[in-house]
C-alpha cells in the first residue's frame, strides 16, 4: 500500500466528518477531497472502492489495523520518499516515532542474476522481446480474469489486437480468447519475471491494473502506464500515476452511478496506437516524464540515496535499542 493510500485511511475520521460517504457516486463522485493533509485535491470516484458502496463490509479491517499505528515503534513505507514526499513528511511531523520510506519495495537485485530465456509454461518470450524493435511492445497483465467481467476482458483482448500494436500478455486464467490472436503480433505466456520485462528495451508501455507492487516497478522501469484499476486501492494508485507523476492514461474515465461500462475494442483499439505512437510530442513528453521517475528512484536506492539513508538509520535504531 502506498503511503497516499495509508493516509487516506488514516485520516478516514476527515472524510467522515465532511459525509463524503455517498452509498452510491451518481451524484458526488466527481466531487473533489481537497483536506487530506499531504494529498494533492482526489476525485471521491478515485478513493479506495472500500470507502463507499458495497465495499464497505470489509471497511472495519482496514481500519482496525490503521488504528494500531499509535501503538508502533516505526512506521515504514515501501515506497519511494520523493515519490510521496508530501504525505511522508505529514507523518514525520505528526507521529511520536521514526518513519522511513524504504522502497522500491521490488526485486531489483534479481536483475543483476542470469535468467534462463526458456519461460516453463509458454513461450520463449525474453528471446520474443530480444527481436522487438525498441519501445514497441505492451505489456498488459491485469490479475485473474475473475477480476473483470468476460465482455469487457473480450473487447480488450479485441481492441489490443486490432490496434496492430505488439503486445506481450500474462494470461493467469483462461487463455482460449487468444488462440487466434497471437502469430507475430503478440505472446501470451501465464506468467512472466515482471520487473525483468519492463526493464527490456523493447517494453515501450504498460497496462496495469494498478497494484501497488506492479506500479513501483513500472516506476523504476521508467514505463509509462494505461491504468485499469479494478478495486480496493487501484483507483487511488492510478490517480497518482496519471494526475501527481503523469506517467500514464486512463483507460476509462471514472463514470459515476451509471453501472458497468463497457470500454468498447475501437476506443481501446484508438487509445493504444496513440498510447504507444512515440513520434507523438505528447507521447515523448510523457516517456521523459517517466524516465525521469525511473531515474528518481535509481538515485533513491543508490549510495547516498533517500532510501539507502533510510535503510542505514532504520537498522541504526533497531541495533541502539536493543542494545541499551
């Protein structure tokens, strides 16, 4: 979980005193929370899916364990701190105990192992992406298909298809929609060293659904990303990727009170070729944009770096402790 995220629950008492707590979002969903300590202005449509409507069964869980916070001895964040700088330094000045962003949170030392090319399940695809022009392919992984209704999962397996875009796929549940689909255009494999293919030259672009943990190394990889988020806190996570870093499309705008959706496979099949068009000023702007984060986080991680200090100073506070 982010610390945007975090505090959004650890601040839940703002949200309930102001009643931004709608049973559904016909009427307010674009309404905009501007008094979160830390966050920049967020859409409601855009706060965790546990905060209003049916989601909020589980609400208490969260909630219990957010509560323990007073109770901690640290609070470590595994993001990066010039990430979420704002919100971070909100609870530096607000919390009796250190805390320290730890992040990027992902296997990035595992970059510097070998890596058999021969996927066991499916196609050789780092030896795929080896013969891909730079910058050309998509990377799309959004969970189980469970996590999405079947008509929208076929207009996106449709629309990608016909934009003509390369595309890498992780298929983790059923693959029969791609058994005609595929031939030079596109691989589909049930699963893939994520960050080792983001990281791969010809990785131009990524569509997430928004995890925290997909979005970090999407980061670090300097990627830009389509976000789709499904549930729980995708929404937030992908207001930050495309409104705070600008690193990323929305796929769908957030339609309040209206039901499902459905994104159709000519408007995904449009938002890729321009998503993934990289002669396009906007598009080169926005590469930049993420390089420059990617960048961000390689310094944060480095000798001197805001998370190698953090690291130090956490295991520094840990050894004087336990030693007195």
């Amino acid at each position: 979980m982010s610390a945007s995220v975090f505090s959004i629950f650890h601040h839940f008492n703002l949200l309930v005193q102001n009643h931004h707590f709608p049973a559904d979002l016909s009427e307010q969903g674009n309404d905009r929370v501007d008094y979160i300590p830390g966050h920049t202005p967020i859409c409601l449509a855009d706060l965790p899916t546990i905060l209003y409507g049916s989601g909020r069964q589980v609400l208490h869980h969260v909630l219990d364990c957010v509560s323990s916070v007073p109770k901690a001895q640290y609070l470590l964040f595994t993001s990066v701190y010039e990430l979420e700088f704002q919100v971070i330094d909100v609870f530096k000045a607000n919390l009796p105990f250190p805390v320290y962003a730890i992040g990027p949170s992902i296997p990035y030392l595992d970059l510097k192992q070998p890596f058999s090319t021969t996927s066991l399940n499916g196609p050789d695809y780092l030896q795929w992406l080896d013969l891909q022009p730079r910058g050309s392919v998509l990377y799309v992984s959004l969970g189980s298909f469970l996590s999405i209704s079947a008509a929208q999962m076929d207009e996106i397996v449709a629309g990608v298809q016909d934009s003509g875009v390369r595309y890498l796929w992780v298929s983790r549940g059923d693959s029969s929609r791609f058994k005609d689909c595929c031939g030079s255009q596109g691989v589909v494999v049930p699963w893939c060293d994520q960050l080792r293919v983001l990281c791969h030259s010809s990785v131009g672009g990524f569509w997430s659904h928004c995890g925290f943990n997909s979005t970090l190394e999407a980061v670090y990889a300097g990627v830009p990303m389509l976000t789709f988020p499904i549930f729980m806190d995708q929404n937030p996570n992908s207001k930050q990727i495309v409104e705070d870093w600008k690193v990323g499309w929305r796929v769908k705008k957030n339609k309040v009170g209206e039901g499902e959706q459905l994104v159709s496979r000519e408007e995904i099949a449009e938002l890729v070729r321009r998503f993934m068009d990289f002669e396009s000023k906007e598009q080169m702007e926005m590469r930049k944009r993420a390089r420059k984060v990617g960048e961000t986080c390689q310094k944060a991680i480095a000798k001197g770096g805001s998370t190698d200090i953090n690291l130090d100073a956490f295991i520094k506070d840990i050894f004087e402790r336990h030693h007195h």
